[in-house]
C-alpha cells in the first residue's frame, strides 16, 4: 500500500468520494500547519496553517496515483484560493502533499496539464507531507452518517452524484 494526501476544500465529500474508489481507503485529517495535535476547532479559527485533507492507503496494482490525481482535480475547483463554495480560508486550500520524489513529478505533469483545463490560473500547492493528524471521530465517513444535513445533502450529494457518473468504471 502506498499513501497519498490531498486537500480539496471540506474533508467530507473528498473522504466520501475516494472511499468508494476500489484500492482506496481514505481517511480525514489536518496536515501542513505549524501546531502539535490540532483538533477541528483550532484548524476551523485559520490560526494553525494546516489544511483539511484526506490521507488515502492505495494499492498501485488497483488505481494508480495519476488516477487519483484526475479524481482530485475533478472535485474542486483548483483556481479558488483558500475557497471552495462556501467553505472559505487558509483551511480550505487546495495542495498536494506529496510522499516522495515520484508523486512531485506526476503532481507537477498532472497540475500543467490540468491547467489547459481552465482559463483562470490554478492555485493548488505542491508540498511535501508532513505530519498526518487524523480528524476526530464523527469526521470520518460524516456524508455517510449525516446525508440528511443541509450541507451534505445540498452540497455533497450532487457533487458525488456527479462523480459516480464519471468515475464508474472505478467504484467499489
């Protein structure tokens, strides 16, 4: 198993999203900030400098980390700067934290070609992982457990509606 991590806005619908890809287990949490141990709390005030992200456990024999990045650029909107929606700051960010030399360079051919996508400059950063703080509990797996909750059902539900139809062949 390898690992990959990824921040694309709120942790909710991307951990929900990669969870039903074949060879993907993901997992919410909080990496790239400055501060031990953060909580929801302390990363929601903007003050830690981490990004909500999901760590995924991949099997490269199922999907390979370049489908993984087509699935993470297909979720956001990689040209909002610490924004996704509603969902606003430094939190927020889309990036790439990448595990080692190999996933820099496909991250790096995979940002300039998805780049030819959009008229408006992506934003996303490239950064080396560091510490993985897993998120509390009632984060993992939240669509699942809440689909009824305005956010999840008005925001998340569509969007992974539209990312079934896309990525059928892969789902579980």
């Amino acid at each position: 198993m390898e690992l990959a991590t990824f921040g694309a806005g709120c942790f909710w619908c991307i951990e929900s999203a990669f969870n039903q890809v074949r060879g993907v287990s993901a997992l919410s949490g909080y990496m790239g900030g400055h501060t031990a141990s953060p909580n929801y709390r302390s990363v929601c005030s903007g003050t830690t400098g981490h990004a909500e992200v999901v760590q995924l456990q991949f099997d490269p024999s199922v999907i390979s980390y370049d489908l993984l990045l087509q699935i993470f650029w297909f979720l956001h909107d990689p040209t909002t700067l610490n924004r996704q929606g509603n969902d606003v700051g430094t939190q927020y960010r889309s990036v790439v934290f990448y595990h080692d030399e190999s996933q820099l360079q496909q991250a790096q051919q995979s940002k300039a070609a998805q780049q030819l996508q959009w008229s408006a400059p992506i934003v996303t950063e490239l950064s080396p992982a560091s510490t993985f703080y897993p998120a509390e509990d009632y984060h993992q797996g939240y669509f699942e457990q809440n689909p009824q909750q305005p956010y999840c059902s008005i925001l998340i539900a569509p969007k992974l509606a539209k990312f079934r139809q896309h990525f059928a062949a892969l789902l579980k």
